[in-house]
C-alpha cells in the first residue's frame, strides 16, 4: 500500500448534510468533532480499518457481546465498536440529562401512584390511581393495562422508589432537537457497554483514546450507581448496605455487562442457586463458600423468569425475594412491574405525567404517538397508516414496528386489515429521522444514523442523577432498523 493511500484524509469525499453531526454543509468538521482531526489525519483511511480490525480482536478477547432469542434459540453475536468516537457538547449533555432525570422521576412518582399497596385510603370508596382521578389517563391504562403485574405491590418496601435504574433512549434531529424515543425501567442494559467501549479505544488503538482535555471519564457513573442502588436499602439495614448483582448467568442478553458491572461496583455476581434465606427473614449469597448477608440485589433479568428459578431450597426466587421484601430485610433494583412504566401506549402520556406529578414542563421532546385503544385517537390516524411507523403494543424494544412509509401496497392493506380488527393491540407514531455520524463502513467513512441509550439512577427524595456514561448505537443499515442489530461507539462529552 503506498503512502499516500495510507494517509489518505478518511473526511475526503465525505457527504455534507444538515442531519450530519460531525460535518456541516460547508464540508468542515463541527467544533465539538474538530479535536478529533489530528487522531484522524495521523490514522488516514488505512489506520481506522486496522483500527476496527484492532478493537474487533480485543473485543473478542473480553466477549463483549450481545445475544438475542429466536425461534427458541439463542444467538450471540459480536458487539461492534467503530473506531470514530462521536461526541456531544457538554451544554448538550446537560440538557439531556435534566430532561432524563426528569422522567425517571415522573415515571417513578406514577408507579408509586399505581401501585399504592392500599389502593388508596381504606374509607374511599373510588380507590383509583391519583392520576385516573384527576382526569389526566384514563383508568383502563392503568388499572387494566397488561404492563400492571399486581402481584409486585408487596415487591417494593414502603416508599422505595421502583425504578432504581431507569434507561432512555434519545436522539437529535436534524433540526438539533433532542427527542425521547422509548423509556427503560425494567432491567435497562447500556451501562457495561459504555463502559468497555471505553476500555477497548484506550487499550487496542491509544491513538484514538479521549487524550483531549475535558472529555468525561465514563467510569465515574460507577460512584453514581453504587449511590443509587443503596436508595433501595431496606428498612432493617442499619449499615452500610451489601449488594450483589442477580444474573440469570450465560443465557441472559446482557451476560458480559453483568459481570463486568459485578467487577466494577466489586460486588459478588449470584444466581438463583446461590440464594439461601435466613431466620430473620432475610437473604443471604453463597459466595466462595461463604454465606454473604444481601441487603440490596441489582436485578439484571426479566420480571417473567423470576418464578422459573428455584433456590436451593427448591423455593421460586420469586417467592423468596417477595418474603424477604415483606420482611424488611431485601431491596429489589428494579422492582418488579416496571412494564407499566415504560409500556409503549404509556409513552404517549409521559409528558402529561411531567406535568401532573412535578409541575413542571418536558424538557426533552416525545414522538407525536397515538394510542390506538382510544376510539378518538384511532379515528384520527385510521386513513394514515401509510405515513406512520405502527408498533404492537406488546412489542417491548420497538419488536414488530412496521413503517408506513416503507410498505408496498400489498403489505399496507395487510397492515390496514390488521390493525382495523384489533385498534387496541397498537400504538402509531410519526416517522422521525434521526442524525448521522462518520462511520466505519467497508473501509470508508459513511454517514449512519445513531441514538443515544442513557441511565440514569434514583436519589434520595425522589430525585434521579443521569450517569455520565452514554452508549452511542450505530444503525447497520442506512435507514435504522434494531439498533442492538448494529454496533456502538464511544461516545465523549467534552467541553
């Protein structure tokens, strides 16, 4: 290869757009992007592809990987991370931050509304959630919503919030507006992601390592987490409270974030078979052969596979986390029942919530979204189908989302006919097109859509703390489709 194809400027040729963040129209790097010029000029075209190829083989070394389920079968596969880190202003992220934090807060005061242990005062005779009574959702997307598990009333001790951790997901348009896409309170993944994007720049290529003055050190969501995960202690812990991460082990999804998040907070990483109760109610982990206290378990598997497991005793974990809650001994991060929260019809509503529960405006913006169920709604959109993505109500993650736009004539009456015979099982939303970055695609940089995923934890008194630690996801495809299909970035705040 010569040397001038080694040094070749990977922007050259690079399409200039409104919707690109790195490269404006005029064909120059945007200032938040223009402290990775050097790293980039150093690297030229043939330096990044060895540079993936780098980051590829220590990302293998680590497993970092992500797993999906398929006509029953599991299937793993790499989690790729290109070389190009993206970056986001440090204005920017503040405002991503206030607006995350505000939801995890809305979102927590609403699963505390419906899911008052005594529905509401043992006298009243309309024993509705507050925010069914004030008019502002109706009461059949609460009470009746499939995403409300009744039985995790008595999975939270009184006044914990249960939504430790929560997860949005985020991103700009080209107009630099930041919208929130879906919400995540059941077991938000993206943390340990972040965090081994990190690692893996600094390790396999130092070249592209955040060297910069003023780049945030994602690891410092680590304090943060710890600090939020203790806000689910239980009453009957007088000290400082033991934590362990739960797993399901291997089969799980997200199985190398838990142990890496295991390794970060130094707390023992335990499964269903290492849980053993106590005589005061509590429970406590094997671990190394010895019998550890747990005060506080970080949860990192589905609400449905908790009566699955059995301890050793031969108990379903649900059973045994349920009684040590009861007892006052165990908090649960998150609690159960979460789907409520971050249901797709409940979406629509989360800045009525904004405003019912905290008086305040949204300060991140929402997807116009239509509850199908509501008769009103669906006669509104029933003629627009064509020009809306539709997603199954029960489609968790976007699962099933079908775009309008997209569809052949054929596939839109199929979709017609479908969603005309049951309105209730969907939710409509308006297209949004999200923002490029420079991405590494068959040995050149080309525009790719990206978002955000975000964390953030609970704090004393209601309030929530965004980690500094976001997972930049790259689309696979010029247009997004599953953006866990895709790869990563690391992604930078600096200023």
């Amino acid at each position: 290869m010569s040397s001038e194809s080694r040094n070749a400027d990977p922007l050259a040729g690079y399409p200039a757009s409104l919707a690109d963040e790195a490269v404006g129209p005029d064909g120059r790097l945007q200032e938040c992007y223009a402290l990775l010029r050097p790293a980039l000029s150093r690297l030229g075209t043939a330096g990044l592809t060895a540079a993936a190829a780098a980051l590829a083989a220590d990302r293998a070394a680590r497993g970092i990987a992500v797993a999906a389920w398929a006509d029953g079968r599991q299937i793993v596969r790499p989690f790729p991370l290109d070389p190009v880190p993206r970056t986001v202003a440090v204005g920017e992220w503040t405002r991503i931050a206030a607006g995350v934090e505000q939801r995890h807060r809305a979102l927590n005061a609403f699963l505390a509304d419906a899911y008052r242990a005594a529905g509401r005062r043992r006298g009243d005779v309309d024993r509705a959630p507050e925010v069914v009574r004030a008019g502002v959702l109706p009461e059949w997307a609460v009470t009746h919503s499939p995403g409300r598990d009744p039985d995790a009333v008595g999975q939270a001790w009184p006044g914990q919030p249960r939504a430790i951790v929560a997860g949005a997901d985020v991103l700009r348009t080209s107009s630099g507006k930041w919208v929130v896409t879906a919400d995540h309170l059941r077991v938000p993944a993206g943390l340990g992601y972040a965090l081994a994007a990190r690692d893996t720049v600094g390790a396999a290529v130092p070249g592209l390592g955040p060297a910069a003055v003023g780049v945030a050190d994602p690891y410092a969501a680590v304090p943060l987490l710890r600090s939020g995960l203790t806000t689910a202690a239980p009453p009957a812990c007088t000290g400082p409270p033991q934590i362990a991460v739960l797993t399901a082990g291997a089969s799980d999804d997200a199985w190398f974030e838990h142990r890496l998040l295991a390794d970060a907070l130094d707390v023992p990483l335990v499964r269903a078979e290492d849980l053993w109760p106590r005589v005061d109610g509590g429970v406590e982990a094997a671990v190394d052969g010895d019998r550890t206290p747990v005060d506080i378990l970080y949860r990192r598997f589905d609400d449905g596979l908790l009566a699955a497991f059995r301890t050793p005793m031969g108990q379903s974990l649900d059973a045994l986390l349920t009684q040590a809650v009861r007892a006052g001994r165990l908090g649960l991060a998150n609690v159960p029942g979460n789907e409520l929260a971050d249901a797709a019809a409940t979406y629509a509503w989360v800045p009525a919530l904004i405003r019912f529960y905290l008086g305040e405006e949204p300060l991140l913006g929402t997807v116009p979204t239509w509850v199908l169920a509501d008769e009103t709604q669906w006669a509104q959109v029933r003629d627009r189908l064509h020009e809306l993505v539709v997603i199954p109500v029960a489609g968790y993650g976007g699962r099933g989302a079908v775009v309008g736009p997209s569809c052949s004539a054929a596939e839109l009456a199929f979709l017609q006919a479908e969603v005309s015979a049951a309105p209730y099982r969907f939710i409509a939303r308006e297209p949004v097109v999200p923002t490029t970055v420079p991405t590494l695609v068959e040995n050149r940089l080309q525009p790719r859509h990206v978002d955000l995923r975000v964390l953030s934890v609970a704090a004393p008194g209601g309030g929530a703390t965004a980690l500094p630690a976001p997972l930049t996801r790259v689309a696979d495809e010029p247009e997004p489709t599953s953006w866990w299909a895709g790869s990563s970035k690391d992604t930078w705040i600096v200023g």
